[in-house]
C-alpha cells in the first residue's frame, strides 16, 4: 500500500506517524515495531512493512501504547489533525 512514512516528534517523548496514503477502513489499526522495521496492520491484514534505522523513533513508539497516525497522500493537503489512532505492538529478537 505504501513504502514509507514520516514521523512528527515532539515534546515529552510524543510521536506521530505520517503515512503517505489512505489507510482502508478497518475496526482496529496496528503498529508492529522492531528496532528495524515497522508493520502497519489494518484489522489483522499486513498493509505495509518499512524499514528504518532511528532508535529515538523506535524508543518512542514502544513507549506507548497507541500512536497517532496522518494520512497523507501525494499531492494531498496537509491535514489538520491525526486522522486514525494505532495500537503499538512490540517485537524483540530472542
């Protein structure tokens, strides 16, 4: 669906995800994080998987347990507010 996303950091160790697309309609959005990449789910269908290296960002969203996301497609106008809220779902290596 997409390949990449943006994030807002802000104070107090917030963050928001921006996604360069709209989201299908789902009962429940999923944010599945390791320190390395990041899995978007809507309901319990994989929509997209992206890879990143920022331990800030990972430090971030695993500190919560929801985060905000912006649907944001090409060519779109900025909205003003987030427009879906995600469950964070973090994954270690054993």
């Amino acid at each position: 669906m997409f390949d990449s996303c943006d994030f807002l950091l802000g104070k107090d160790q917030s963050i928001v995800i921006v996604i360069p697309a709209h989201l299908p309609k789902a009962e429940t959005y999923t944010v599945s994080l390791t320190d390395h990449d990041i899995t978007f789910r809507a309901d319990h269908e994989n929509i997209a998987e992206i890879k990143y290296d920022n331990g800030e960002v990972f430090k971030r969203i695993a500190g919560h347990t929801q985060v905000g996301l912006v649907e944001y497609p090409p060519y779109g106008k900025f909205p003003d507010c987030i427009t879906q809220i995600a469950y964070v779902e973090v994954r270690r290596a054993v």
